[in-house]
C-alpha cells in the first residue's frame, strides 16, 4: 500500500524522501533581511533559491519576509501560513526532475489585511534589501512618454490616504517616510523585473510618485535610496494541479503550492547595496558594473522570442511554449526575428556568444517536460510588447534592415486582442487594460489604427512610420480574410525574400 504524502510544513522535513534536499540551516536565526514585495512563482525559482544555495553554504544569514499585494494573495498567504513558508521546487527537464524544499522564506505578510505590518516590517532595522517582482506594469509607466501615469487608481488612492498604501510604491513610500522620521537609513530597492534599465526605471518612478507625495521625502530618497540594475532569467510555469500532483505523487510531498521551472537560471546584478547584501556571486550570480548588454540580451531576444510564438501559437489553437517550438512555421519566425532581425541591434555581451545564446533559446523554449503556457505568456501584453518588442522595431526604423518578423508578432497581438481565434474560441486575454485593447481591436480589425492610436503604447513614431504601419496593416488582412497559418506564412515567404 503507497504511504501516504507527508504534509509539508518545518517539523515534517525529516520525514521526506532523501532523494529532496531540505534546508539545513536554523531558518529560526534568519533575520528578515530581505522583504520581497508580490511573491510568485518567479520569484520563489529564483532569487529565493539562490538564497537557499547560499544559506546552505553557511556564512552571514539573510532571510525574507514575502508580502502579498492584491486581494487574490490570500490563497498564497495561506498555504504559505500553513507549510510555514516553505515550498517545493522541481527542476524538470528530459534529463528527470530534480526536487528540492526551498526554506530562505522565513515569514509572509498579506498586505490587504494588515498593510501596517508591511510598512513596519520594511521599516525594521533588520530590513536592508526591498526586492520587487510586481510585472512589468506594475511601475505606472505611461510608454509613450516615459512619464508615471499618476492617475492610476492605486496611486491617486495612496496619494490621498497615504498611511494606508494598497500599491508598491505606496508602500515604498511609506516605509521610506517611517525610517526617515526614525533616523535610519533607507532600504535598497532592488527590481527583478523584466525591463530595460530596471532599477534606473524603478528609481524614476518611485522618485515622481516621492515628489507628488512629500518633496522633503522625494529629496532624502533621490540623495540616498540605491536602485540597482539586474537582469533576472529563468522560464518557471505557472503552477498547476498537475504540478501538485506531480510533486504529491512522485516525491511524496503535499504542497498546497510548489513551483516547477526549467535548469536555466541566470541573474546579473549591478553591485550598489549601501546596506549590504548576500554574497549571490557564491552560488553563481554574476555581479557586474554594467547590466546593460546582458539585459538587452536577454529582453529583445528571450522576452521578444516569447511574444514572437505565444500570439500565433494561441491563434493557431497550441496551448504550450514547446508546441509552438515544434511547429515549423512558429520556429521559423522565432529564429529569423532573433538571428536576422534582431541580434545585430544588440551590442557585445562579456562572455556571451550572440549565435549560441539564440540555439539555447530555441532549446529552452522548446523544453517538452516543462510545458511552459502560452497563455502565460501572453499575459500583460500593453506591458511586455512596447518594452521587448518595440525598441527593436524603432531602431529598425531609424537604422534600416529587416523588421518583417517584428511587425508580424505587433500584427498577430492585435488580432489575437480581438478576444477569439478564428474557430470562435475565447481566447486567454489577461491584461490590465485588456477593456480598451479589445474595443479597439474589435473596432478596427483589419486596420490598426485605433489600437495605434494608443501613444501611451506607441508612442508618436510607430503610427506615422509607413514601412511599420503599412506591414502590420498588411498582416491583419491575411490574419481576417485568409487564417492566421497563412498569415503566418506569408510573412516567412516577404522575410526570405528580404
């Protein structure tokens, strides 16, 4: 008769299989050093593993204090609650699974619940790092200026309540206000998100929403708060019920919420923490003086490559990252965007091999056990397209060369924005503005001019650009009159051509 799973929690950990590495250390001793702001499945494969590898190395202790934002962070909070913060981690590939109990998250806060506890908690002495994964728009930025879009909801509400926060930066803000009135010396903030330049953006963001709150507050912090740059790397999957199951049924574990994720894992970080920080280079962190080139690597060919095969896969009724690799036309587009289109555009990278980065792209992609969804990718498009796809369409258009596969990926996310593929299925669109997007996408269908008309998106270039606005044009008509498979090859044939 097969035992029963072992209910993951502290006081279980010995009683898993050997096969799973469990925290060795006294997670009891760990300061909560690090408070990280809006825990998902990113975070937790990666900048949380690597500071389990770190504390099973021994040394000065750093632990974090995870805090959930929205509302629908309860369910976390709670199995969280209940595991006493700790989670499974299985590393899938061809290769086997690899399983492992991350610990370095030593405590969770709920922020709709008690937002007091979070300010207090980031204002602690103990407190030197904030990290953020909030997604890419969860900075406010408007992409057609630059500017902080200050009329959003949650930043006009913690303007006007401002010691009672519901936003990152609301709370940022607070915190920052509490240790300064107590004399301590503020934070790092530290993004792990997927932008360019994303701790000088998340610098200028939180430094206009100072400004419009307290400029005594806004002066302190632009002299003092650090925001360094990193480029942070690994594809981890949403998590299923079958990834409960899997780690329920093949390791013996009952994890109310465990994270599976490919063996990639890359982060390269810019070294200004005036507080201190973890000795990440130890466990493979590259610490470095200029983020830069690894962070234009990775979003114009990793993060643009997953825009490049999620719409068309979507509209194409695939489902998965690697069916969209296997599909010839979808890994034609996917190699000629990176290697013709885009690679040129992107300066050296120390250490790196631009030709061999891309195959390992395609590979990873293509990884058949990780099952990565395509509607995963697809979510925050308004955030993901105008930060990895259209810088390169910009400079395509300032600098000459080929853009037929860019402009495709713009065309096949505007038709996917029409809400179903062409067989009439409701198609998994997750975005924040998501209401305006298919208005207009539905308005406009064959022509792109009211979603153009978007500058906050656009910006005031792309929709006066003919060669841009011409070829977009040209590919939702074959999008709505022919289908999206002879859309798509339409678009292989005009690139050979080119």
């Amino acid at each position: 008769m097969k035992a029963s799973p072992v209910e993951l929690c502290q006081s279980n950990l010995k009683r898993l299989a050997a096969e799973v590495r469990v925290p060795a250390y006294d997670r009891g001793a760990l300061p909560q050093a690090i408070v990280h702001m809006s825990v998902g499945g990113f975070h937790r494969a990666h900048q949380a593993v690597y500071l389990d590898d770190l504390l099973h190395r021994g040394g000065p202790r750093w632990g974090i204090c995870g805090v959930g934002l929205l509302p629908g962070d309860a369910a976390m909070r709670d199995v969280l609650k209940a595991q006493d913060c700790l989670y499974t981690v299985v590393q899938r590939s061809e290769a086997g699974d690899v399983p492992r109990v991350v610990g370095s998250m030593v405590a969770y806060l709920f922020a709709p619940e008690n937002p007091r506890a979070v300010v207090e908690r980031m204002a602690h002495p103990d407190c030197k790092i904030v990290s953020l994964t909030i997604t890419e728009g969860g900075y406010f930025v408007n992409q057609g200026t630059g500017a902080l879009l200050a009329d959003a909801p949650d930043l006009r509400h913690d303007l006007a309540l401002p010691h009672e926060p519901v936003s990152s930066f609301g709370f940022l803000a607070e915190a920052l206000a509490v240790r300064r009135q107590r004399g301590l010396e503020p934070f790092t903030v530290q993004s792990c998100d997927n932008l360019p330049g994303n701790g000088h953006i998340a610098r200028r963001m939180v430094l206009a929403f100072l400004e419009l709150r307290d400029r005594a507050l806004h002066a302190w912090a632009a002299e003092k708060v650090a925001f360094p740059n990193a480029m942070v790397d690994r594809i981890v999957p949403a998590t299923k019920d079958e990834h409960r199951a899997l780690v329920r049924e093949k390791f013996g574990i009952a994890d109310g919420w465990p994270v599976v994720c490919e063996p990639w894992i890359q982060w390269v970080i810019e070294d200004h923490f005036p507080l201190g920080r973890p000795a990440w280079e130890e466990v493979g962190a590259q610490i470095v003086r200029d983020v830069v080139p690894y962070e234009l690597m990775k979003l114009r060919l990793l993060n643009a490559g997953h825009q490049a095969i999620c719409y068309i896969g979507l509209l194409l009724g695939l489902q998965f990252a690697d069916e969209a690799v296997a599909d010839p036309d979808i890994r034609a587009l996917l190699e000629h965007m990176m290697r013709v289109e885009v690679t040129e555009l992107i300066p050296p990278v120390p250490g790196i091999d631009l030709s061999t980065y891309e195959r390992t792209l395609v590979a990873r992609f293509g990884n058949p056990i990780l099952r990565d969804q395509l509607a995963r990718l697809a979510t925050e498009g308004s955030a993901r397209i105008p930060k990895f796809v259209l810088p390169s369409v910009l400079e395509r258009i300032e600098r000459g060369g080929p853009m037929r596969a860019l402009c495709f990926t713009v065309a096949a996310w505007f038709r996917y924005l029409s809400g179903t593929d062409e067989r009439g299925k409701a198609l998994p669109i997750n975005d924040p503005m998501s209401e305006e997007l298919m208005r207009r996408a539905q308005a406009g269908r064959e022509d792109p001019g009211p979603l153009l008309e978007m500058r906050e998106l656009f910006g005031s270039v792309l929709p006066i650009s003919p060669s841009f606005l011409d070829t977009v044009k040209e590919d939702l008509r074959a999008f709505y009159r022919d289908g999206a498979r002879v859309a798509l090859r339409k678009c292989l044939a005009q690139a050979a051509l080119g």
